[in-house]
C-alpha cells in the first residue's frame, strides 16, 4: 500500500517537471505560448508528501469545491516558483458593464417613459376635443347655441323656419300604435318557444291607430326578425362593453333595414345611400375649426400668428362623424353638378358638403355621430362642430341657411335628434335634444324604427326639394346663362 502511494507520488512529480522542461525549451527558442519562468527557481517537489488521508484524490473531490486539480497545482506552482499572488479564475456570464467614472450608482437615476397618449404633446395642452362641451360652442364662430323648442319659440318668435317646426311635429306624434298589429301573432309564438325567454310586447302597443309600415305579409315578419336580432346584439355589446365600432355596426344594420323601406325612384334608382365618412375629414382648411385655449377658433378668420398658437395650443378638428345619409343623385344631376361646380377657382367650392373626400359630390340629409355606451365623449360636440362647417359651406355657395340640418347623436343604446339652423348671421341654433328610440327594449325599439322612417321619408320629400332648389336649380340657371351667352357670341 506504502508503494503504491509512492508511485503515485513520483509519477506526480514526473510528469509537472516534464511538463515545465518543455515550456522552459519553447522560451528558450521563442515560442509564442511560453510560461514566463524564472531561471534561477530551485526545484523543489510540487507536491509534498502527505499522510495518506490528506493525500488529494480527484475521483473523491468534494461538490462545493469547484476548482479543477489543474487550477490548483497552477496555484500552488506560482506561490512556490515566484511567491506571487494568484489571480481569481474568470467567471463565466455576460462580461461586467464598463462605465465612466462620473456614472456611479447612486448617480444613475430611471426615468419613466412618456404614456403613448401623451408622446409628442406639450404640458401645457390642457385642452383637446375631449374637454370640449357645448358651452365652449357658444363663443366660437359661428356661435351654437342648445334650445329647446320652446325657448326657441320665445326667442326668436315667428323666425323659426317653418321646415324645423314641421319635422319636429311629425316627429312628436311617434309614440303612438308602434307595433304593426299583423305582428301581434308572431309575438305571441315566441311566447311558447322553449327557452321562453322573450316576453309578449304590452298591449298597448298595438294601439287601434297604428303608425303605418309599409311593409306587408313575409317582407313585415322578416323586418320582425331583424329587429330582434339587432336589439340581442345590442344588448351583447352593453354586456360585454364592446368597441365603438362595434356599436357603429348594430346601428349600421338597423339604418340599412329602414332605407330599405324607402323606394326607388322613377328610374328604379335607389334614392339614399348610407356612407361611413369617419375618415372624411373637414375640407378645406377655411371650414376647420381649431382649439385655442379651451375655445374654438375658425381658421378662415385667423390670421397667420392666430393659426400658429392655434396649433401650438391644440389641434385643428378635421374628422368629426361617422355616418352620413346621402341622397343620391341621378346620372343628369352628377353631370350637370361635375360641370358646374368644378368650374369654380376655389377648392372650397368643388364639393356639395363640407368634405373634399370620397363623398365630396354626396349631399347629405342626416349626420350621425356615434359613441359606446359609459363612454367620457359628448357625440353632441362633434355633431355640432361638423354643423358649424356645414353652416359656412352653405354661406360660401348662398344656399338657404334656414333650412334644417338634422344630427343624430348615438350614445349606446340612446339615440337623439337635433335640428341645426340659422336665422341670425353666425349664429347656429342646435335644437333639440329630441328622444327618437332607443335599442334597450322592444318597446322604444320599435319608438326608433318609425322616427329614423320618418326623418329618412323627409330626406327624399323636403330635403330633395330644398337640393334640387339650392344646388341643381343655381346649377341650371347658370347653365342657362352660360348657353345664353355662347349664342350671342356667336350671332
């Protein structure tokens, strides 16, 4: 046992010194990985001779111990050879930061990143369209003043058109025999169904004077359907807090259903389209309004200075709504309102309302702004600043201002009217609020079908008389004139 612990030993000690006789050969001879030695270093075993128990055995190294026999035997060769101290081994890892010496810790502070709705916006913008109210209306140009009928009536007496308070009366007369009585069996059936979870509408809305659908047999209980699924699907999206888009949807396919009802014309032409102009902004810039210091501010009237800290205040209000019902014109009209107005020097006077997009040649007879339900945004302040561009437009071509301008301001469930005129220079009168129906119940379900019918019935009746006057009658007449003129020239 005694001899083999020996040769260990020697064996030991043999192989290091061959080891360092071949380094010491290479630096002799110039060898690029040399081991800097020193010469007069006496040999001396490497490894004393211990007892037996203390002797290092590297099959039955600890696990704490993580140095390898070769780091050791480095250790020990250097103290022995050069009384030098040793180096701590590399640790492996991502390599230590090197930063300057004016970065110490207790230097280096975090700074938070900018909320992504406040990046690229000054501090000092305390205003946007958001913290805007009607009140902040009032004292823009043109003015918008809220009233209700009877206000309007003690104000300004006889001047209130006649237009306004004819489709307002109309409108007042709703509430009355809503449901189709040829509908009352289809509601009874769906008493019996076997979720039972529909209830039989009250009596009292198949009233003996119903307000009139035109619509009979199959075509009536399809609509029936319709108005179910649409009334389910908004209330998912009151349970479920759905975008706004999605309520742009649901209200979408009700609208659809009831321009349904309207019918074609003499050349089989559908008479109204709806539009979705959400990204229709307010064209030109002489129709925008800006925000300046929590006030609006009509662009057309600034100076140059004013539009600066305009912008550097807020923002100019370009895209305000989202639907429009448009009467569409027939193939004659969009000829005759191409070569006319396209002949104007202004671009401000190329479109029929008050955007240069897509829908530029489309006059709308109802507007509608739409927001979801629990939502912090007034509609009522778009739809009026998108009233306001369309009252200027309207004085640009001197086109009768006094003629109504229905808006629709769709909070969730809740849809309400108002009537926008004027019968004071720069001053518009928003009249209203008027309660047309609501998607929360069948009952003011129905209330909303014969009031968007009726104000869709107006559009192609009162408002396709006051267009064919306003824009294709002084369409005509300059024609006229223009054809007058050509055959004098010629005679």
């Amino acid at each position: 046992m005694e001899s083999c612990r020996e040769l260990r030993i020697h064996l030991w000690n043999h192989n290091v010194a061959k080891g360092i006789a071949i380094e010491q050969t290479r630096a002799r001879h110039g060898g690029k990985h040399s081991m800097s030695l020193r010469a007069s270093a006496p040999r001396t075993p490497l490894v004393e001779i211990l007892p037996n128990s203390q002797i290092p055995n590297p099959r039955k190294r600890k696990r704490q111990d993580t140095t390898s026999l070769t780091e050791k035997h480095l250790v020990t060769h250097t103290k022995t050879m050069g009384d030098q101290e040793p180096q701590e081994p590399r640790k492996r890892g991502r390599p230590p930061k090197l930063l300057p010496p004016e970065f110490s810790k207790t230097s280096q502070q975090k700074t938070r990143s900018p909320d992504k709705s406040q990046r690229g916006k000054s501090l000092n913008k305390i205003c946007n369209l958001q913290s805007l109210d009607l009140k902040n209306l009032e004292t823009a140009l043109p003015s918008v003043a809220l009233i209700d009928l009877t206000a309007a009536r003690k104000k300004y007496k006889a001047a209130v058109p006649q237009a306004v308070l004819d489709l307002h009366k109309e409108l007042d007369a709703v509430p009355f025999g809503l449901v189709p009585p040829k509908l009352q069996s289809k509601y009874k059936a769906d008493i019996v169904t076997p979720e039972k979870s529909k209830a039989m509408p009250p009596h009292s809305l198949f009233g003996p004077t119903p307000v009139p659908v035109p619509l009979d047999g199959v075509r009536l209980d399809v609509f029936k359907e319709k108005l179910d699924d649409i009334l389910a699907e908004a209330a998912w999206n009151q349970e479920t807090g759905a975008h706004e888009r999605q309520w742009g949807n649901t209200a979408a396919q009700l609208l659809h259903q009831v321009i349904d009802w309207i019918p074609r014309d003499e050349h089989r032409q559908v008479q109204l389209w709806l539009v979705n102009i959400e990204t229709s902004a307010i064209e030109p810039i002489e129709l925008q309004p800006s925000i300046r210091g929590c006030s609006i501010v009509n662009n057309a009237q600034t100076t140059q200075e004013d539009t600066t800290t305009a912008s550097e205040d807020g923002r100019p209000l370009t895209r305000m709504i989202d639907w429009g019902v448009a009467l569409l014109p027939t193939h004659d009209e969009s000829t005759l309102i191409s070569e006319k107005y396209s002949q104007y020097d202004h671009i401000w006077l190329h479109s029929l309302n008050q955007t240069y997009s897509f829908a530029r040649n489309l006059p709308f007879c109802l507007d509608i702004e739409l927001k979801k339900a629990a939502q912090n945004k007034d509609p009522r302040v778009q739809l009026a600043i998108w009233a306001q561009a369309g009252y200027k437009k309207r004085k640009m071509h001197e086109w009768d201002t006094t003629f109504p301008m229905p808006g629709i301001a769709v909070d969730g469930h809740d849809w309400t009217l108002f009537l926008f005129f004027s019968v004071v220079e720069d001053q518009l009168v928003m009249l209203g609020p008027i309660d047309i129906g609501s998607t929360k119940n069948l009952e003011r379900g129905w209330k909303l079908v014969h009031s968007l019918h009726i104000l869709l019935k107006w559009g192609v009746t009162e408002y396709r008389k006051w267009y064919n006057k306003e824009i294709i009658g002084l369409a005509e007449s300059e024609q006229a004139l223009r054809l007058a003129d050509d055959l004098a020239v010629d005679e």
